[in-house]
C-alpha cells in the first residue's frame, strides 16, 4: 500500500532532516511512529502526503502510494491522489470555521462526489451526534479534533495519516477514537500511518516504529 524507498530530506544549507528511509506499509495494517521531539515523524508525514518535497533518490521514486511514484505526480494529479485515496488529521486541525460540523465532516464526499449521508453518521460515531449545524467557534479544541478525525475517514480512504490524533483528548476520549480509527481500518482494508508521543495510542496499533536518525526501527511496548 505505502512503499518508502532510500527517503531522504533536507531543509535549509543542506541540514538532513530524514536519511535513508525505507519500510513497506500493508494494506490494513495500524502503524504507530514514536520518536523524539524534532527527529522529523510530522515532516514524515507530509513527504508522504506530498505536501512536501522529498530530496531526489537513488530508487527514482521514494514514496509510492498503491504503486503510484508521488514524485512523478503533478499539483493536480497529486491532489485528487490525496483527495480520494487519503485521509489526513492534522495537529492544527485545519477545520473551516465558516462551516458546521456536517458541512467540514461532508468536504471529502462533496469533492469527491459522494453521497453525504455517512457524515451525518460520522459525526456520531466520534461522539458528537445531534450537532450537525454547529459551529466550529462552539466547540473546545478535543471536540474540534474529532471533527477532523472523522472528516479523515468518512470518505473511506485507503490511506490515513494521523499527526498526534489524540493530543487534545482525555484518556477515555483518546481510547474511543483510536478504536472507531482501528475498527475502520480493519473494516475498509486501509493503511494508516500514526505519529505520537502516547504510548497508550501507541499500544492499539499493529505495529510500533521508532524512527531516529539512523532510520525506521520495530520495536516492543513493555
């Protein structure tokens, strides 16, 4: 499902951020990534989403996402790609104030050309049924963030992404989205890919990778 081939990037003067990452993502699979502070699990992720621009690779392609070569995709090819292939739920939620609950949770089915009706359904299934015409000014930054979890899933997408997904949630919260996430990866046959510094959100995925300078690493939760 997701390939990572001798990924390497660099920002400013040449510093290496990541170097030589290579790991193969299974379809269906719930992938948690802990690291330290700064080692570059959130830049990681959006390499991945191509949101940002890996250095060029002996491999020729360093990300491919179902086969597909994100290096050899345009603005625009690259775009639908996120569009209907991945979900992403972002630390900064980016949820659109100028909409409600149903209208952020619906954008992926309305760009996509989907039927509307499973945001209605996911809004519930995150805890936040009977809200539908709310605002995001209503609401606190945990409830605002299970609004971006379930707009990341709602269109069914083959590839999640997840940054911190439950940084502003209380524990009992935290266990009842990482379990509505696990449920639907296993239901759709998804990939998802989960950045986070908790090792409680960690202990439900499938498979535990630390990444640090020396590259991605399995490891245990004791």
């Amino acid at each position: 499902m997701l390939e990572l081939r001798q990924l390497s990037k660099s920002y400013a003067a040449g510093r290496p951020v990541l170097a030589n990452l290579s790991w193969r993502f299974k379809a269906g699979e719930f992938v948690a990534i802990m690291g330290d502070s700064g080692v570059g699990k959130s830049t990681l992720l959006n390499l991945i989403a191509g949101l940002d621009s890996p250095d060029a690779s002996a491999e020729g392609a360093p990300i491919l996402v179902d086969g597909i070569a994100m290096s050899g995709l345009d603005d625009d090819a690259a775009t639908r790609l996120r569009r209907t292939r991945m979900g992403f739920i972002f630390q900064a939620f980016h949820v659109l104030p100028h909409l409600t609950l149903l209208q952020n949770v619906a954008l992926p089915l309305l760009l996509n050309g989907q039927s509307q009706e499973r945001a209605s359904q996911m809004l519930a299934a995150v805890g936040l049924g009977g809200r539908d015409e709310d605002f995001p000014r209503q609401l606190s930054g945990g409830e605002m963030q299970r609004v971006a979890i379930a707009r990341a899933l709602v269109h069914r997408p083959a590839l999640v992404l997840a940054d911190e997904p439950t940084g502003n949630l209380d524990p009992d919260t935290a266990h009842s989205i990482l379990t509505l996430l696990r449920t639907e990866i296993k239901a759709t046959g998804a990939c998802a890919v989960m950045v986070t510094h908790s090792l409680a959100a960690a202990a439900m995925a499938d498979k535990v990778l630390i990444l640090s300078k020396t590259g991605l690493r399995e490891t245990t939760l004791d």
